[in-house]
C-alpha cells in the first residue's frame, strides 16, 4: 500500500464523521442543554438557584477519625457559571488536585512543555452544544498519533475548551499542552482554521496553566449569554487528557458528621428576580 498525501490526508480528514474509539459513553455529555429558561424550564433555574446562592454559605462539619478534632469548613458549588470568586478559587484547586495524576504525567512526558491555541470561526446564538462536542472530537483525533503516525502530538497533550461570548456571537477555541506538533502545516489543514503557538510553559507552572482554564468564568456581556452558556456547558466535557498515568489515591481520615443548608427561593418570579440580582451584584465575569 502507498503513501498518502497530504492531501489525501485532508481529503480523507473531511468527511462526514469522525470515528474514534477513544470517545466511548463515558465521555459524552450526560444531558441535554436548555435553550430557554421559561417557566417551563423552573426545575432548572431552581436547581441552579440553590447551588449558586448558597455557595460559600453552606458549609460542613468534619470528624477527624485520628485525633477527634472537629472543623467546618464552607461548600462551594463549583458551577462553571459560578461568578464567586473564592468559588473559582475552589475549582483551580479542585482541578488541581484531581487531575495531579495526569499533570505530573504530561510533565514527565515533555521536556519542554508549550501551548497552542486551536482556534474556530465566530458563530451567531444559541451556542451549539452538539458542535462543540464534534470539534474536541475532531481536535483530539488530529493529536493522537496512535490513529496516525504522519502528524499530531509529538507528546502526551491536554485539551481545554474555552467558549468566549460577545453581545451577538459566540467563538469557540481550545488550548492544548503539548510538547510539540508533527506536520503543524498538515494539522493547520485538516483542521481548516489558524493555530497559535502561545507560549513556552515552565514545568513548575504547568498545573496552574492546565487548571486555569477549568475554573476561569468568560465575560457575559448580557444576560442571554450568561443562560445560553449555562445551558450548553452544562456537564458538557470541555477538558480532555491523553495521558498514561497511575491514579493517585489520598484516603482521608475525615469524615462528615453534620452538613448546614440554607432554603431555596420557591417562585419562579423570585428565581428570576435573583439572578437579576446576583448578575449586578457579581458583575458579568471576565
């Protein structure tokens, strides 16, 4: 058998699906998103009402099962649509430490880590959910060099999806950790928009540069942006990892003995009044 082209690499690249059997179920989207939030969608709002509302407020009471010592510490509710800052503080920290496993493995991996920006053409709303999904299917194909061996990651690579908005569009891009990319002029190609490097990472700041971008909040410039990115990110996966790594076990020696909430807003008038509410009071993000 020959060769392929570039060209026929791209030729066979655009077609009309992509199949690839490192996205099995387990990594797809667990619902589907909501368009509106009417009062048809109360179930919703009033769910995101008693999460965002009461993050940071509500709080838990620790044993220490060692020396008995007892703490409480506040909950927070690490929506991605959460304009608390310590709550985004939380998220960066709870990034962290979960996916230590897999940062430690990227920078064993790379000898000098670096960042690209995939980027995407600006679309008009609502976001599209089910197309979001297909580009990081699309980009983590591009990188896997077991699929190919002609282009892609020279390395292991992370993956994470930022959906910046403005008042009428909504533009959608990825940044990539890798530690360099095989035919980036055929990458560029197959993935039909411009490529960035961004910018060399220190090994020490690779965790935070990685993590950032799972608790970073975009700037809504209105309201119906902040909903339509509520809707679509809602247990969508935008934060991806090809890494061979050994999970890492920390048992605790604490456990739960008491948990503090508050009461949730019942009416959807008054759902609608406190996001209006908490939109001013916290800003808009960014």
């Amino acid at each position: 058998m020959g060769y392929l082209s570039d060209s026929d690499y791209v030729l066979q690249y655009n077609q009309p699906s992509v199949n690839s059997d490192d996205f099995d179920a387990q990594n797809r989207a667990l619902s589907s998103p909501f368009r509106n939030f009417t009062f048809e969608d109360y179930p919703t709002l009033h769910k995101l009402h008693k999460k965002l509302s009461n993050c940071g407020i509500d709080y838990v009471t620790l044993l220490n099962k060692i020396n008995f010592e007892e703490i409480s510490i506040p909950l927070f509710c690490d929506n991605r649509v959460c304009l608390n800052p310590k709550c985004q503080t939380h998220r960066l920290y709870k990034f962290m430490k979960e996916h230590r496993a897999q940062i430690n493995a990227l920078n064993k991996n790379m000898i000098s880590p670096k960042g690209w920006v995939f980027t995407d053409s600006r679309k008009s709303y609502p976001i599209d959910r089910f197309y979001c999904q297909e580009r990081l299917k699309e980009l983590c194909y591009l990188l896997s060099k077991n699929k190919h061996l002609k282009f892609g990651s020279n390395s292991m690579f992370s993956v994470h999806m930022e959906i910046k908005l403005h008042k009428d569009s909504w533009y959608l891009h990825f940044h990539v950790v890798s530690g360099g990319i095989t035919n980036l002029r055929l990458v560029r190609k197959m993935w039909g928009k411009q490529i960035f490097y961004e910018d060399a990472i220190n090994p020490i700041d690779l965790g935070y540069y990685v993590s950032k971008y799972a608790s970073k909040v975009p700037k809504f410039p209105n309201k119906l942006s902040y909903l339509e990115y509520m809707s679509c990110t809602y247990k969508l996966q935008m934060h991806r990892f090809n890494c061979e790594f050994t999970p890492v076990i920390n048992p605790s020696n604490w456990v739960v003995i008491k948990r503090n909430s508050q009461n949730s807003t019942d009416t959807f008038y008054e759902l609608d009044m406190w996001l209006n509410k908490y939109l001013n009071d916290y800003g808009f993000g960014g």
